[in-house]
C-alpha cells in the first residue's frame, strides 16, 4: 500500500467513527460487575504514527479499563528480561483456539503450553517479571505498561477491587498453572497483579500510543525510550496476529491482517508493522469478549488504506 497521507488519516478516523457510531450490538461485559457501568455508547478511534502524530475522533480522552490488551506488554517486559526463549518455554507461543478463560487449554495444549495472551499465559507472565515481593512486581509490571504508554496510567480501584472479589476463574487457573510447575511465583499473588495490571485506566489515544512503540520497532515515538528490542518486536507481533483474539483469532487474521489485541474493557490495538498503530475503544462486546465496533472500525480502516500485512507483497 501507498504511505497514508496526513489528509488521509484524518479522513479515515472521522469517516469510520461516523459508519459505526449506531452500531447496537452486543453488550458490556458483566462478569466483573462494575464493567456494567461504563456508558456503553462510547466510541473512540485513534492512529498514531510511527512518528508520533495523532489522528482521532469520537470519545478518545475516557479511561476505561486496559484488561487484556496489557498482556502483550508484559509478556514484551518478560521477554526484554529474560529473552524470548524463556517466554516461548516457560508459558508458551501457540494459539490456544479458545475462549481466554479457559482451563481445558492448560490439559490439552501440548505441555500445558499455552501463550502470553491468554489468561493461563498471562497471568504467569506477570509471575515471570523478575521481583523481590509482590510490591516490586506490580511496580515493575505497571511501569513498564506507562513506558509503553508515554503516561502514567492510574489504578482504577474499583474495577480491581470488583473483578478480584469475584475472581474464582483466575484462581482457579494460577491454582493449576501452579500444580503443573508453570507459574513462577505464589499463585495469589500473581493473580493480585495480573488483575491489577487488567485495572489501569488508559484512554484511546494512549493505547495507540503503545501500539506506535511496537509499530516503531520498540520506541517510544513521543518519550524516546526504548521500550522492547526490535528482535523482540518481531517476535511479540506474530503472537499477536495468531492469538490476539482467542477463538477468533483465525478470522480477526482473515479479515483484517493485522496483529492486535482486544480487551473487555472494550479496548482493541492493532499494530501496522513500521507505520502506525490504530486504537479503538466501545464497549459493547461480542460472546469472545471482543469489542464489535472497535473490531468494525479497525477492520474498514485496514480494508479502506489496504493495511492487511500481506497484501501486495
Ligand atoms: N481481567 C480480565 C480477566 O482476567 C481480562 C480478560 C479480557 O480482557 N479478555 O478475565
């Protein structure tokens, strides 16, 4: 495809946000009872360029919970420490095919492999990040998430405190990553700070920009900081595409080509390799938990400036 120009940008957010701004469908997750709350008529889409520039329309600036678009930033944490085998080794890179709850993937994935962006991977990616205690782990895990962010995300205490009162799944399944030797630190700490980290609050122009850091090879476009390693980022986008979306990863790759990362909370990035990252944000979720009008407005955006990964090459 042509290199967008700016006019083009600006166009395509505004256009997109107008096509899919009355789309009903779906509702708010309801698992974590305070999700129910958030107005599920917010709509926010963003670009960000791999040179920092910003695109936006709709409801941009509203925090809303980061949930499991933060996994692939913390699996590029563990990966920046402890390299990209041992991510590949001790929690796993394969596609589990199913629902991100799920706890038939830990008995039937092959060595109870599983991948980082899954909850059973997840959660022991934040059990991996090198700590002393859980206070330095949740430090660590949090500000590698603002690095990523160029900002300082707040803890929205009453997501976590509502999804960890009722977080039985989760426990159940550090429970049983801990039982087969695959989580790397005490399960209920490490199931304190996964649900913390899937409780910042982050708006839709700072999750593109976490998005621009990998579309950027690993740095920052607005801080500068390298983030992650570009052999890394190679690595962590190539999960992205084959399990960013659980049991519709298959058909998010099909249609829109990108890799990408959704969250309950409504949130979706998808990274356009070396160019820009689109971020979008709705809360109205499909029964995978992926946001229907976020997933609509990425997929016409990549349809519309032919941004599918493997198109034309
Ligand atoms: N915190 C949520 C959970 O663990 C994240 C799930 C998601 O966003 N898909 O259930």
């Amino acid at each position: 495809h042509a290199k967008p120009s700016p006019d083009v940008l600006a166009d395509i957010v505004t256009k997109a946000h107008a096509k899919f701004k009355g789309v009903k469908e779906g509702a708010n997750a309801d698992y974590i009872p305070i999700l129910t709350e958030v107005p599920s008529d917010l709509f926010g889409i963003v670009i960000i360029t791999r040179d920092g520039k910003v695109y936006q329309a709709g409801d941009t600036d509203y925090s809303f919970s980061i949930q499991s678009v933060s996994k692939p930033f913390n699996a590029a944490l563990v990966m920046q420490e402890q390299g990209a085998e041992a991510l590949q080794e001790k929690i796993g890179v394969e596609p589990t095919g199913l629902p991100f709850n799920s706890k038939l993937a830990l008995e039937i994935m092959p060595a109870r492999s599983v991948n980082p962006l899954v909850n059973a991977g997840a959660i022991a990616s934040v059990s991996m990040v090198d700590a002393k205690d859980e206070a330095q782990r949740w430090d660590k895990v949090r500000s590698n998430i603002n690095d990523f962010a160029g900002a300082e995300l707040t803890l929205l205490d009453k997501v976590y405190t509502s999804e960890y009162e009722t977080s039985w799944s989760n426990r159940g399944i550090a429970n049983l990553l801990f039982n087969y030797g695959r989580l790397y630190s005490e399960p209920e700490e490490a199931l304190r700070v996964y649900t913390k980290m899937c409780s910042l609050g982050v708006n839709t122009e700072q999750l593109a920009m976490m998005g621009a850091t990998l579309a950027n090879h690993g740095v920052n476009p607005k801080t500068g900081k390298r983030v992650l390693d570009a052999e890394h980022v190679s690595k962590l986008l190539a999960v992205m595409l084959t399990a960013g979306f659980y049991d519709e990863s298959g058909i998010w790759s099909y249609t829109a080509g990108l890799p990408a990362k959704t969250g309950v909370g409504g949130g979706i990035v998808a990274v356009v390799p070396g160019e820009m990252a689109i971020a979008a944000f709705s809360p109205r979720l499909n029964k995978a938990g992926n946001s229907i009008r976020a997933m609509k407005a990425i997929n016409y955006i990549s349809k519309e400036l032919h941004l599918n990964i493997f198109e034309g090459v």
